[in-house]
C-alpha cells in the first residue's frame, strides 16, 4: 500500500463520521420546535413588534433559566430573516456543524505532536454519536450546550496562541450563549497573568466586571436549580462533579457509579498531566507547548461546567447530572485524554494503542448508534404527530396544559404571520378509512408524580400497548365521535439486545408502547385507528378519557 493511499484512506475514515452524523442529525429533524425551542421563536416574534430599540434589546436579553441566550435568539432570528421563516432543520445543521468543528483544534493539537495521521481515526469515532441526543435534534441545546464547548475551545485556542483581542471577543459571546459563558473572561484572565501581562489582565477584569452587570440585572434563580439541597450532602456532590465527564458509560452500564469512577479517571489523568507540564515548564524556565496551554483553558472550562452543573442539579441524583443534554462533555473529555496518552506513549507501543483505540472507538460509536436511534425516532414521530394536532387542534398533546396555555396565542400568531410552519401530515393518507382490524391493544390509565427544585404534582397518562406488531413507523389516531378530526400519537419501539440483533437480524423488539398526557383531550370515548407504513386502519379498540380531576 503506498504512503498517498494511506493517506487517502486515513483521510476518508476520519471524515467519514463526521459527514454521517451531519447527514443523521438532518434525517431526524423536522420544522416543527421542541420544548424550549418556544423562548428562541417567541423572541423572533414579539421582536417584530417592538419599535424601540431598547425594547429589542431586553427582548433578546430576558433570562432563560439560568442563561442570557443572546447568541442562539440571534442566530434564531438571522435563519428567519434568510429563509423568511424558522427552519429548525437548519438550525440543527448549523449548531452540529459548530459543534464538529471542535475536531478542528482536536486536530491541530494532535498534529502538533507530529503523530501519524491514522492515529487519529479514534476521536471522530467516540466525539460524534448520538448517546447525547438532546444535543443532535433539540435546537436551542445544541446551540447551548454544544456550542458554548465550541466557543470555549475557541477561546482556549486563541489564548494559547497569545491572539488576546479576538479571545476577548469570544468571552463576549459565550457569555451570551450559556450561563457558564461568564467564566471564559477567568480563563483568559489566568492565561494573561501567566504571560505576566498585567495591564491586559486588569482591563479584561474590567470589562468582567462590566459585563456581568450586565448579565445579573434583575437575574432569577432558574426553577431546576437549588443550591441548598445539592451542597447539603457533600459526598453526591463530588460523585455528580466525576459523573459528569464519564456519562459515556451509560451505553454500556446502568450503574451510574460507573460513570463516576470513569469520570474520575479522565478528569484526574488530564488535570495532573497538565500541572505536571506547567510545573516542568517553571522549572525549566521554557514555556508551555500551545497544546499544553489550550489543553489547560479546556480543563479550567470542563472543571467549571462541572461544577456549576453539580451545585446546582445534584440534589435530583447523579442521573440528573449524566442527563442526555449534557453527555456530549464525556467523549469530549476521552477524546482529550487519548490525544494525550497517545503523544505520551512510547514509539514502538503507538501503533498497538491506536489499533486497539480505533477497534474499541468503533464498536462504541456504532453500538451508540444502535442503542440511542429509537429516541430520536420517537422524538421526531411526536413531533410531526404534534404538528398535526396543533393544526386540527391549537393543542399538543407531548407538553402540559398549562404549557399548551401559555404559548398558544404567540404559536399561533407566529404560524399566521408565517414564522413557523405547521402542517398536517397525514389527513391525506386517510383518504381511505374503511379497513378494519381487531389488532390487540392494552390501554391503561395512570397517574405519575413529578416535580422540579419548588415542587412536586400528580399527572394524568394514558398508555396504549401491543405485544405483536413488527416496527413500522406506526401511529395511532384517536377519535371522539363529537371532533371532526381526531390526534395523532407516536408509537415507541424498544431495541432488541446485540445478541437478538445478530440472532434474528430485527433492529427492534416486536410490539410498542405509547404514553401521552389525557389532560389535554375533552373527556369522552375515543376509537382507535393506527398508521402503519402509511397504511391506515381502524381497530375495534375504544378508550376512555376521564376528566382530570376524577
């Protein structure tokens, strides 16, 4: 094999994951919002009819839990003056590829160790899956939490690089990207006093100053966030702070102490590998490699988020700590730790670890794949069943009713004035509604409690269950004699194990179930039907929905 081919060929398999994941974060999104999505449109909107300018601006800096989410409302609001409406399609495209470029500065720094190019196969393999996949199709987390990791290596990068007015810059916008955002001027303050620039050093403690001003004007304490219940038990804490870089065990462990003592692991080996290299570098009189200092604002960042992340939300457990919208920090973190083992190792043990990374990297990357594609399938299925609902119903049966109450006057004037699209996607294929099946269906009633940092309350779920049906993107239509139109519901296959995969070639475990709050539906008998592969049939099932208070 000749030295070009070799190249090519790493060339393609490092570019190869990341084209992929591009491709499957598009395929699972749709152009409807989700969630939280509502606080980015809502801004589009309400901007509009604001004349002065003051006006606008609190428009774009009001609080969002515990963040002033300037950037991700602007850059909302740009897709919406270029497309003439809010594609959350390429929203999601734009903060993914954000999020990709960080393998850029992975990159350069691996580079900078003059490591062979097929070393480096392994970090697109573990840094781009979907383990953490509120962060592949959930806009306004993705322009969170993924891009403030950008920004922050951005701002590591140019730091190291000794680039201070472009990075002050940058602190800038993290800052209104993500509440963490306020601490990048500390990174750069400390990379300042470092280089011993002392008068730079005071005036970005300035601006600091200024903009945190700024920043905590009539500042609220966020609903998830309680600080006293977390620091209450010192041991949860420390646990949650190590949980949060090793989340990535989630795909192969349920015990979340696993996380924690990989967390551990990874946090500690880059910590100390790092004051090693400072301190070997006073001594010595020479200064950090680039790759060092980078690597340096890196931890400060991660050991920062941490530790916000964990004071604040710990008191719900470590599970809330290893959340999907957070899990992107722990293959971030690996990736680190590889770059670092494999510049450390030894010549002639090089060419043994990077096989061994690559085959391990690639089993997690495709068993990721495998494990977390049926919640981005039910994800994207609620949401286009949801864009129906709210076209035949102003109603979405995925979210609350009070949260139905509160955003629908502004949806609805945001889809009237052409800001939002929403549209129906399966009265058409409907047409022919005369096929009756006696398909066995399971339906139960039930109430769950649920509760956030200020309380905790009953909710009303209706679940529909069957044991027999093969995956097919299916769902199921609800129907009261007394509507016109009746609502739609995703179905949501479970996987099978790896082994029943190789076994019987299923990706998917035969029968569904579906959850749904009844609180958003009148009261009444409903008849079934059910959407299978765009066939539509009508079973002999028929459901009661009982007032919410009974």
């Amino acid at each position: 094999m000749s030295p070009k081919f070799k190249l090519q060929l790493s060339v393609l398999f490092i570019l190869l994951p990341i084209c992929f994941y591009l491709a499957y974060s598009w395929h699972y999104s749709v152009p409807i919002f989700f969630s939280d999505d509502f606080h980015l449109l809502k801004t589009v909107l309400w901007v509009q009819d604001e004349s002065d300018l003051p006006g606008k601006f609190q428009l774009f800096t009001q609080q969002h839990n515990e963040h002033r989410i300037v950037v991700p409302r602007l850059i909302t609001y740009a897709v919406y003056l270029i497309a003439g409406h809010i594609s959350w399609p390429f929203l999601i495209l734009l903060g993914n590829a954000m999020w990709c470029s960080v393998l850029w500065f992975l990159w350069k720094g691996f580079r900078s160790h003059n490591l062979a190019l097929w070393l480096f196969i392994p970090v697109p393999l573990i840094f781009l899956q979907p383990q953490y996949y509120d962060n592949v199709t959930w806009s306004i987390s993705i322009l969170q939490q993924s891009v403030i990791v950008f920004w922050y290596v951005l701002l590591s990068y140019l730091c190291a690089k000794g680039r201070y007015a472009p990075a002050l810059i940058v602190c800038v916008i993290a800052t209104f990207t993500h509440g963490n955002g306020i601490f990048s001027f500390l990174i750069g303050i400390l990379f300042l006093l470092n280089d011993r620039q002392w008068r730079r050093a005071g005036i970005w403690g300035l601006v600091w100053i200024a903009i945190g001003v700024l920043y905590f004007m009539n500042f609220n304490k966020g609903q998830n966030a309680d600080f006293g219940r977390s620091l209450s038990d010192p041991g949860r804490l420390i646990a949650s702070f190590f949980a949060f870089f090793g989340s990535i065990s989630k795909v192969y462990f349920a015990n979340s102490m696993m996380a924690v003592l990989i967390g551990a692991i990874c946090f500690l080996t880059l910590a100390i590998y790092i004051l090693i290299r400072f301190f070997q570098a006073q001594k010595s009189r020479l200064p950090l490699p680039w790759f060092d200092k980078m690597l340096a604002g890196i931890i400060i960042f991660l050991g920062i988020t941490a530790a916000l992340v964990s004071i604040s939300r710990s008191w719900g457990g470590i599970e809330t700590i290893i959340a999907p919208r957070y899990q992107h920090y722990s293959p971030f973190i690996i990736c680190l730790v590889y770059i670092v083992m494999v510049s450390l190792c030894a010549q002639k043990f090089r060419k043994a670890l990077g096989i061994t990374g690559i085959v391990v990297a690639l089993g997690f990357n495709l068993l990721s794949y495998f494990s977390y594609t049926e919640e981005l399938i039910y994800r994207r299925n609620w949401l286009l069943a949801d864009d129906a609902n709210w076209v035949n119903h102003q109603n979405f049966l995925n979210y609350s009713a009070p949260f139905n109450q509160n955003i629908n006057a502004t949806y609805k004037k945001a889809v009237n004035d052409g800001i939002c699209v929403s549209s129906d996607r399966f009265s058409a294929l409907m047409k022919d509604s005369s096929r009756t099946e006696n398909i066995g269906l399971t339906y139960v009633s039930v109430k769950k409690e649920e509760s956030d940092a200020s309380s905790s309350y009953l909710k009303n779920y209706g679940t529909l269950s069957n044991d027999q049906i093969p995956e097919g993107n299916v769902f199921i239509y609800l129907k009261s004699g007394d509507i016109s139109k009746g609502y739609w519901l995703p179905c949501k296959y479970s996987r099978n194990s790896v082994a029943q995969l190789l076994s019987t070639g299923e990706w998917f475990k035969k029968g569904f179930k579906l959850e749904f709050l009844t609180e958003n539906m009148a009261p009444g008998k409903y008849r079934v039907g059910m959407l299978k592969n765009n066939v539509f049939t009508w079973t002999q099932k028929v459901i009661t929905i009982e007032n919410p208070g009974s």
